[in-house]
C-alpha cells in the first residue's frame, strides 16, 4: 500500500455520476457504469492508496477523491515507428537544404 504526504503530486478519482444517474441517451451497458473522472494535484494531506484526500490541482482547484497513485510519471508515444514518416523527413530535408545534407549515401 502506497502512502502520500502533504505535499506529495498524486492522482485521485472522483465518482461523477453513479451508474443509473447516467443521461437516459447513453447506451445501456453504459448507464450500467459510474462515470468516473481522474485528477492530479498536490495533496493537500496524509493519506494512503483508497483513502479520500483533498487534493489542489495546478489550476488551484480544490477537489477530492479515492487517492489511487502517488508521485506519477507522464506516459506517452507517438506509437510505432514508421518508415513513410522517415522517407518524408528526409524528403523534406533534401527541398529545405539540398542534396547535400543526404544522410542514406
């Protein structure tokens, strides 16, 4: 189990609407599911993994939720490499620069 300080960044979930509170348009195996939404800000005090805290996000609003993670890391891609994207770069290089600055040979 996870443990947060005041101060430390986390992320909390917040339940927004329950399941059957869902707008009646929203397709049945949905309404069937809360509406969840995940913040990130700063702990505004103790607490560990499930517990609610009270959180300032980096815009200064003051919310609460579930604490589920503790000093997050940003992950992300661009996905897999793509040889077109290279072809295309090296295009442009050869229009921007000329020739010369050919990196294949």
């Amino acid at each position: 189990m996870k443990n947060a300080k005041k101060g430390d960044w986390v992320q909390v979930e917040e339940v927004v609407l329950k399941a059957g509170e869902r707008a009646p348009q929203v397709p049945e195996d949905t309404q069937k599911c809360d509406l969840k939404m995940w913040v990130k800000g700063i702990a505004l005090e103790d607490g560990s993994s499930g517990d609610i805290i009270k959180i300032k996000t980096v815009t200064g609003r003051c919310t609460e939720g579930r604490l589920v993670d503790i000093n997050l890391r940003y992950v992300h891609d661009y996905g897999e490499f793509q040889p077109e994207l290279l072809k295309i770069e090296l295009q442009l290089k050869d229009i921007m620069f000329g020739e010369d600055n050919d990196v294949i040979g």
